[in-house]
C-alpha cells in the first residue's frame, strides 16, 4: 500500500479530501446561485446568461464531470470517515462545532444523502429535460436565431409547487449541511487558531443562510406572482 493510499484512506486523509471537494462545491453554489439570481433581471438577461453557458460546449460538461467528481470523493471521504469512525474511537483533534449548528451537526449525513438525491433530481429536472421536457422544449427567437428558453423553463417548473416546495426544502437542508461544513473544513485544512476561531464559528451559518436564502427567493417569487 502506497504512501498516498494509507494518507486518503485514514481519519486525517478523508477529512482533507472533504474539505477540499467541499471547497470546491461550496465556490460552485455559490457562483451557481449568483447566476440564477439574474432570472430578477427578466428573461434576456437570464437567457444570455443561459446561452453563454451553451456557449462553452464541451468545457461546460469537463466542469459538470469534474463537479460530479467532487460530489462522488466528499461522498465517499464521507462514508470512509464515518467507518472508521464505527469501527475505533481514536483521539481526534479539536473540531470546531458552532453552538448555533448543534441540529446541523447531527444531522450531517442524511442532509448529505437527501441532498445527492436532489443533484439527481435537479440535473433530470433542468440539465436534461427528462422530468419536464415540455418546459425543457421552449424556445424563443433572438435576433433570427432560435435559442433555448432556459428563463421559461425555469419559470414553468417552479410553478408547480410540488416543485418549488421540494426545491425550499432542499435548501434549506444545504443551508443546515453548510452551517457546519463551512466552519469545520478550516480545522480540517488546518486553519486554527483562538484569534480566528470565534469569527471562523460564524463563517458556516452565514454562508449556509446567504446560498439558502439566494436559491429560495427564485421559487418564492415564481409562486407569488412576482416572476413570470
């Protein structure tokens, strides 16, 4: 067994391969959420912002495998952390577990697994068109070029409030899963320190209320009529 096989596969490797994917997820919903907040700035801009994406071809699905590939190691790191965890009780260090995310931190793991069946649901749902395809088919005509109407089909699928409900529910499951996520991946990157920590404590409830309330606001406003 390799040097670098026995450093993933123990409590300190897995708990770095989760900090690191989760990182690099948290800087995705971030950026995702960013973007889907121009569905405020009306249907040309959402749609540009659609076809921009489109645009990158082959470099969008070499970023969605490398995201699935982040989803599938935090995943894994995960479940290896949470065996070894079963099967010895070794003298960790000192984790920072904000008093505000006490419920979070318990929940952790099946907030995790709702949270995966959600990706899947997502991607069939909006990615590829297979839970909606009517919604998933609009299309509208810019400039004499026909292009996707991704403003559209947003707007459709969060009408129906099986959907938006669903969606709420989900984030606010994230928003839990990153008010702990957030603040212990610094102590697992090794980033500690009495000066820090206070301020490190309340990084991961903000973080989980911001994405939380920016992702929620979308299904809101389609339901109360303020988005169409």
């Amino acid at each position: 067994m390799s040097w670098m096989t026995r450093t993933l596969g123990s409590s300190i490797g897995a708990k770095a391969v989760m900090a690191v994917t989760g990182l690099a997820l948290i800087g995705f919903v971030i950026a995702h959420m960013l973007g889907n907040l121009l569905v405020f700035a009306g249907q040309s801009a959402f749609n540009d912002y659609a076809a921009t994406l489109k645009s990158l071809g082959g470099l969008l699905w070499v970023a969605r495998i490398g995201l699935l590939g982040a989803v599938a190691l935090h995943i894994g790191s995960a479940l290896r952390l949470n065996r070894l965890n079963s099967s010895a009780r070794p003298v960790a260090y000192r984790m920072i577990t904000p008093s505000v995310s006490s419920y979070a931190t318990r929940t952790m793991k099946y907030s995790g697994y709702i949270l995966f069946a959600f990706i899947v649901y997502h991607l069939l749902h909006f990615t590829l068109g297979v839970t909606d395809p009517e919604a998933y088919a609009l299309s509208e005509t810019v400039g004499g070029v026909e292009r996707h109407n991704a403003y559209g089909m947003v707007i459709a699928g969060f009408k129906n409030p099986v959907v938006s409900i669903s969606y709420i529910i989900a984030m606010v499951l994230l928003s839990m899963h990153l008010s702990h996520g957030v603040s212990s991946l610094f102590q697992s990157l090794g980033i500690n320190h009495p000066k820090y920590n206070g301020m490190i404590e309340k990084v991961g409830p903000s973080v989980g209320a911001f994405v939380a309330l920016g992702f929620i606001s979308i299904p809101a406003a389609v339901l109360a009529g303020l988005v169409s």
